[in-house]
C-alpha cells in the first residue's frame, strides 16, 4: 500500500494522500505529501476509521483541482457516492484504495461488525439505559412508549454540534441546526425533538449508515438508529439505497433517468 502511494505522489496521479499516521499513540488522520514522502513509513491502517472524504470536502472547497487519495472502508466509498451526486467532490479527482474492514454491504451494511461490540470486542460506551438497539427492537414498543424514548434520549443533547461535525454527507457552509428561525442558537440543551428532527430529515437519502455520528456523541444517543429508521421511508417510498451508487441521484429518482413507481406511503405510515 504505501508502495502504491508513493508511486501516485511520484507520478502526480495525486497531490495528497489521506490516511493515518500513530500521534502519541493514537491512530489520526493525516495528510501526506510528496515534499514530505518520508512520512509514508508512518502510514497505518489499523483499527483507525474517520471521515476521511469530509476532510476532501474541505480541501476541496479551498483548491477545486486538487487530486487526492485517501483510503476507502466501505462506509467512506458510500460517502463518496453521496459527495459524487450532490457535486462535493469530483469523482475525477478522486483516488481511493480499499481497506474494507467488515463483511457488510450495500444492502446488509447494519452488520458493520466494526460498529458492533459484540462482535468486534471493542467497549461502547454507555450513559443511562442500554441503547445499543437494533430496528427490530423498536418495532416491538407502540408509538407512545417510541416517543417518550425518544424524548428520554434527546434530552440528553449537550448540543456540542460533535454529530454534525464528524458526519462525511453533513456539508452545508450554512447549517438549519445553527438557523436561529428553526433551532435557536441561544437555547442549551437544545429544544426537542425539534433539534434532532430537523438533522434527522436532513439525512434522508443522504446518511450512509456509517456510525460516526453515535460515535462521537458524548452522551451515547442512538443517532444511527434515528436516520436508519428515516432511511427506511426512503427505501420503502423510492428504492433508492443510500451511498449504494455514484450513478443513482436522489435527484431524478421520479424523472426520465430512473423510472421507478413509488410505493403507496400507506405501507410505512406506522413507522416512525
Ligand atoms: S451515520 Fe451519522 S455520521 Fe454517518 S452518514 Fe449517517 S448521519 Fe452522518
Ligand atoms: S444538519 Fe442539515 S443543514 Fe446542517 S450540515 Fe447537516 S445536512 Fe446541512
Ligand atoms: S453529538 Fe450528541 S450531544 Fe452532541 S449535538 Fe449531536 S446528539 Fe447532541
């Protein structure tokens, strides 16, 4: 692998690479260059995991030719997908080398055995009532007992933004969750649901489903479990699979590109 990189920094197929690199022990991103081509020795794999295209985003945004390479999970390459059709990133400009970690795909991805301390044996972290639950666990509670779980676990919003930050699809330069006409800026703990929801209808046909969110809440709300459900209506509605392909655009899903018949809403409306 680093062979590789070396190779696309050389022969300029690439002006950067996006991996990680050990900093005290810790596995972080970090971005390696062709001035600096010694520091390939420190390119590591690992157990690491970021958001690795939301930094190509940024970089994009300042240098829109720049080419980049960056180290692909299933999950970043569902991202760059969404960042493809909604013109974030030029697939053109765009180098990846694949480093799947789990046995997940596109129609399966819930199995990310990464995300899943059962079977990964990592420790995730727990603040309240267990909360590590699957869709299924949902379907088994009515809609009044769904509610005031919900509201237990929004209550706990800290409004530390740290779900919007690390999120690879979250790129608006003016964010709803800072628009002082829908979630006011001043109010801490955010008012709820109102907070969550806006975020949540955001993320449908657009969240790939990669964790990273519920990762990085401080307060362990079961955020991938708010936008799989939201996705699900998407599903269902359009066939449209999040993140499963550059080609598919939420866009004209219903027009000439894709003919597909929408199914009637009557078949998700006991979903929440
Ligand atoms: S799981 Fe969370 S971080 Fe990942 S794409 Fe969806 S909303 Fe964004
Ligand atoms: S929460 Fe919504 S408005 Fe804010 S960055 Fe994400 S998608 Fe954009
Ligand atoms: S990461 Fe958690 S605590 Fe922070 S704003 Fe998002 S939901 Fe709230």
């Amino acid at each position: 692998m680093n062979t590789k990189v070396k190779h696309w920094l050389e022969d300029e197929t690439i002006d950067i690479f996006l991996g990680y690199k050990i900093v005290d022990g810790h596995p972080l991103p970090h971005c390696f260059t062709k001035e600096r081509i010694e520091e390939l020795e420190d390119l590591i794999v690992g157990q690491a995991r970021y958001s690795l295209e939301k930094i190509a985003t940024h970089i994009t945004t300042v240098n829109p030719d720049i080419k980049i390479g960056m180290l692909a999970r299933d999950c970043n390459q569902r991202a760059l997908n969404v960042l493809f059709i909604w013109n974030q990133l030029n697939p053109e400009n765009i180098e990846t080398i694949n480093i799947n970690c789990c046995p997940s795909n596109l129609k399966e991805h819930g199995d990310c055995s990464y995300l899943e301390p059962e079977t990964a044996g990592v420790y995730k972290k727990q603040v309240g009532v267990d909360n590590n639950l699957q869709p299924e666990d949902v379907e088994k509670h009515d809609q009044p007992q769904r509610l005031t779980r919900w509201m237990y676990e929004f209550q706990k919003c800290i409004k530390c933004y740290g779900c919007r930050n690390i999120c690879p699809v979250c790129f608006c330069t003016e964010c709803s969750l800072e628009h002082k006409e829908l979630v006011d800026p001043g109010t801490l703990p955010p008012e709820i649901p109102i907070f969550h929801l806006v975020r949540a209808v955001h993320m449908a046909g657009r969240c790939i489903d990669c964790g990273l969110c519920e990762d990085a809440c401080p307060v362990d709300i079961p955020l991938r479990l708010l936008y799989r459900k939201v996705n699900e209506i998407v599903v269902n509605v359009f066939d449209y699979q999040t993140g499963a392909s550059a080609q598919q655009s939420p866009f004209n899903i219903l027009g000439d590109t894709v003919t597909l018949e929408p199914k009637p809403l009557e078949s998700v409306e006991t979903q929440n």
